[in-house]
C-alpha cells in the first residue's frame, strides 16, 4: 500500500468518526485537567527548577528592584536567561494581583506561574498536533493526544521550570512549522530555543533542517538568510535582557555551552553509561507504548522523517557523560507521533479479523498500564519534596501564634521544596545560610533540618535549646510482595 492510499484511507476513516472538534476539545480538557492534576498532587519543586522559579517570584514582587532578586545571593553554578521566566510572569501577573488583593497566601502564587507554564506548553502541543493532524491525519493525532495522557514525564516536566521546560514551548512551535512545510518559520523559532535556552538543541533541529537540506526542501541560501536575521534577534534580545539582570554583559546559552560542552563539567553531577537514554530514560518516558515504535517505519514510511532527527539526537547526546531524562524531552512528542502513527494503523483496521481486534484491545489495554504506572510515579514523586512540606508543616503549625521569628533552611530543605514563594509570613525571618556552627544555628527559634529520629547526629545538638514541633516522611524506595495487593509498596521514613 503507498503512502498516497494510506492518506486516502485515514481521511475516508476520519469522515466517518466523531467531528474532530468534538473529540479534540475533550482530549483537550482531560489534557489541561491531567497537567493542573499533576500539579495539585506535586506543588513544591526541587533545587534543579530554583533558579527560573525564584526568577518568577522576584520579577512579580521585587519588579525592578533587581538588588533584591535571588541570583545575586544564589547564582548557580551557569548563568540561566531571565526571557522565559519574564513571560511566564508577566502572563501571571493579573492573576497573582488578585490574589494578593482577596489576601491570598503567596504559596497560591507558585501554583499559578506553574499553571501558567504547564499551559504554554500545552498550548505549543496543541499547535504541533494541529500540524500532526495535517501531515499524518487526524488519527494519528489522536492517538498521539492519548499516548502523551497515559505517559507521566510529558505532563509532569510540562510544569516544572526547567530551562528544558521553558525551551519545549519554541521546539513544539518550530516543529509544527516543519510539518506545516513553513522552513523559513522553522529555522527562525527553532534558532531562538537554541540560542536562548538550550544550545543542544541544534543537534535535534538541526537534524531535521538537514533532512531539509538533503531532499530539497530548502534551500542553503534560505538557511543562510533566516539564520542571519535568527542570529541578529535572538542574540540581541537574550544579551540585552539578561546583561540588565545579571549586571554584566552576557550571553547566558553561551557560557552553559561552554561549561558542558567545552569544560565538560556537567559531568561532576554524575555520569550515566553511554546507552542509558536508551535502555532507560525512553522505556521510562514512553513506557509501554515504545513497543510501538519499531513497527512505526514498517506499517508507515513517513514515519522515518520524525524517528531520524530524534534517534540522532539521542546518539549524539549519548556521547556526553551527564545524562539525565529531561535533556532528551523535546523528542518525545515527536516519537509518540511515531508510535500514534503505529496505533492509528492498527485501530483503523480493528475489524479486519479476530486477531485485529485482539490487537485493538491490546492497544486501549497498554494505555491501561501507562495510566497505572503514571499514577504510582504520581504518588511517589509526591513524597519526594519533604522541604517544601515541612515549610507549609511549620506555618500551619505557627503562623497563627507566632508574629515573628527566625527560621533557618538547611541545604536538604532548600533543595526539595522551599523557594521564595513558601517564605509565606511577612515578619519571619527565613535564613538559608549554609555551614553554621550548632552555636549560630541555636540562635534561630525555629530549625528545618534533616533528621530520621530525634537522636539522629543532625538533631542531637538542638535537643536542649529546641522541641521537636513536626517532622515530614520522604520517599526511600519500593519494595515488591507478591503476596500482596497491589504486589507493590511504597516506602518512606522520616526526612
């Protein structure tokens, strides 16, 4: 069968099913409901998203007051660019005003710029599946929908304020470009996501420009040109922004190239096996729809354009030695397009034979199990942010009886939980000074601090001068019991 009467054969399909709008806003709804569910069930954030977190909350509450934004005290390890937070809050601003104005807690706020971002990448998938629906018919774009629903990192990373996150907004846009046949469009948002937030990025994009490139599709000089106009809008933009905040003149994206790439000091925060995004990282994201993918070019050739460009991507950033799964994010919506492109084929012929429909159920039973695994790792990731719960633990506990006191963060609180917005009370002081004597950190009336029981090393200096008011329990592993069910328990101890 030729791809000209697989296209023919979807849209026949597609005339007789549920009116595509109608399907779409309900897997639009359950998609933004997911998403805002995530968010609910994990509100705090850990040390990794700090730096564009805090950026939100100092650009919503200190404005131009830049002396008192956190970077200056806690600048990171590489200077991170202020354009995505800057947007995200000034979309949030109306919002978190009214808020403020109804005498809201400040915690409210982190959950809003968090729903404000999960929305903007939502909003860039949407228009991706749009050009999906376009190339590949609206089935493939459905089953694509619910593949990215039934998985958990998409919608769980689609909210957190990574500098992945931040650049999935521009890389969904330009990839709708290329499948919308729109080069100059593709190159010109595909140069601001590498040269504004992650450089690596020219590896993925640049991959499918040079699919471009090969087959004709545009042209060099056209590359040359919009590269040009890319380079004289972004780089001015990113310096410009960022050199007002920071204080200095700066390209942020340069300097991380510089250190990951050059220095190759990504590496002192760990190092993970050559095939790891292979064997780990994607069955984890995917889950049990990367079965799907090795048929994807057997049943649908078109399918080879999207699997090129993100099988190099991963292969080529195999070769760096800090591996972590958020790096490679940007291909997943694309190799679930692959695998819807796998699901729609056999749905489309569910009524063939009797193994057809065997296989159709098979198909609605894997989404079964994704959505099953999603929700344990729902759960656990929940349990792995004791900071930010021990903060909301302290002011619900004090907040009422205390006006004022002094409490100090230590490096494990700061690190799974506590930002500027869970710093909630006005006339506290909150302290994240590190390497204190037990003398200086005794002077403080209230202490966050890791500890698993009162005696525990960590505690016993403070036993004298302090009481134990609460305490917090944290992830620490699964174990499996097969006499048991579920045949699987989830463990945690005190933080």
């Amino acid at each position: 069968m030729t791809d000209d009467m697989v296209n023919t054969r979807e849209k026949m399909v597609d005339k007789y099913t549920v009116p595509n709008s109608q399907v779409e806003k309900v897997l639009d709804c359950l998609l933004y409901s997911l998403s805002l569910l995530y968010i609910a069930a994990c509100p705090f954030t850990k040390v990794e998203e700090s730096y564009n977190l805090q950026a939100m909350h100092d650009l919503l509450h200190h404005g131009a007051d830049v002396d008192q934004y956190d970077h200056h005290t806690f600048p990171g390890v590489v200077p991170r660019t202020f354009l995505g937070p800057l947007c995200v809050a000034i979309i949030s601003f109306p919002l978190t005003s009214l808020v403020t104005l109804l005498g809201g807690s400040k915690f409210i706020h982190q959950l809003i710029v968090r729903a404000v971002l999960t929305c903007l990448v939502l909003g860039s998938f949407r228009v991706y599946r749009s050009a999906v629906r376009n190339r590949f018919g609206t089935q493939v774009s459905t089953w694509l929908t619910l593949l990215t629903m039934s998985q958990f990192h998409f919608l769980f990373y689609s909210s957190r304020p990574l500098p992945n996150t931040m650049a999935l907004v521009p890389v969904l846009l330009s990839l709708s470009f290329w499948l919308n046949s729109n080069p100059t469009m593709f190159i010109f948002t595909a140069a601001s996501s590498i040269l504004i937030f992650r450089g690596e990025l020219a590896m993925f994009l640049g991959a499918v420009l040079l699919m471009e490139l090969v087959v004709g599709k545009v042209s060099l000089l056209r590359v040359l040109v919009v590269g040009l106009v890319s380079l004289l809008v972004w780089i001015p933009l990113t310096v410009a922004v960022d050199s007002f905040f920071w204080g200095r003149l700066l390209w942020p994206e340069a300097e991380v190239m510089y250190f990951n790439v050059v220095l190759n000091k990504s590496s002192d925060w760990g190092v993970q096996p050559l095939l790891w995004y292979f064997y780990s990282a994607l069955p984890r994201a995917l889950g049990s729809s990367l079965l799907l993918l090795p048929l994807a070019p057997i049943l649908d050739r078109r399918t080879i354009i999207l699997l090129f460009p993100c099988i190099t991507f991963i292969s080529l950033y195999s070769l760096l030695p800090h591996k972590e799964l958020r790096f490679i994010i940007y291909t997943f919506p694309v190799l679930n397009t692959a695998a819807g492109a796998t699901a729609a084929r056999f749905w489309i012929n569910r009524s063939k034979s009797f193994f057809s429909r065997l296989i159709s159920l098979a198909l609605l039973g894997h989404l079964v199990l994704n959505l099953l695994a999603s929700s344990t790792l729902l759960y656990v990731s929940s349990l792995n942010y004791p900071g930010g719960q021990a903060i909301r633990t302290l002011h619900q506990l004090e907040v009422a009886t205390t006006p004022h006191l002094s409490v100090h963060l230590d490096v494990l609180a700061c690190q799974t939980g506590v930002t500027r917005f869970t710093q909630e009370v006005p006339g506290w002081v909150y302290d994240k000074t590190e390497n204190l004597t037990d003398e200086e950190l005794g002077r403080f009336t209230h202490l966050v601090v890791a500890g698993q029981h009162r005696d525990t090393l960590q505690l016993k200096p403070f036993l004298e001068t302090h009481k134990i008011i609460g305490q917090v329990d944290s992830f620490t592993g699964v174990r499996f019991s097969y006499t048991k069910i579920p045949p699987v328990e989830v463990e945690s101890k005190p933080a």
